[in-house]
C-alpha cells in the first residue's frame, strides 16, 4: 500500500471519498451546531459514520489498487483501447 496512490483525480473513486468525507465532516458538524430531538441525533450520526467509513473504505481500496502504475485506468476496463 502506497500513500501516493490515493490522489488519482481521474478515478471516480477518488471523487468519491472526498465527497462522502466533506458530507460526514459537515453531518459532523450539524450534530455539535444544532440542538436535535435525541432520534434526530441518532439518525445524523449514522450517517456521519457510516460515510466515513465508506469513504474511508474507498480510500484503503485506492491505496491497494496498481491499475495506475500498469498504464491502465480503474474507470476504463483492461484491454478496451481507450
């Protein structure tokens, strides 16, 4: 697993996990700003969690992928011509 793999601006993936990390961070922060009925908070915090996780998930799954160093894309399949 490589930390420079992660930043691959061409691969879905990776637009992804930025964009289920910024929704947990603001969900994150709708839980501390507003005060919720208790079911509410319950509900927000599910989320909040459970898109870190995909997008952590997502961010491990990147790092193991080698599709880049081979010349190919994640979004392209092998052998397409594209």
């Amino acid at each position: 697993m490589k930390l420079s793999r992660l930043y691959r601006p061409h691969d879905r993936r990776f637009w992804l996990m930025i964009v289920l990390n910024v929704l947990s961070a603001i969900l994150a922060w709708v839980l501390r700003t507003y005060p919720l009925v208790p079911l509410a908070s319950v509900v927000v915090g599910v989320f909040a969690l459970g898109n870190a996780a995909l997008g952590m998930f997502i961010m491990f799954d990147l790092m193991r992928d080698d599709t880049d160093e081979r010349g190919g894309s994640a979004d392209t399949p092998t052998g397409s011509g594209q």
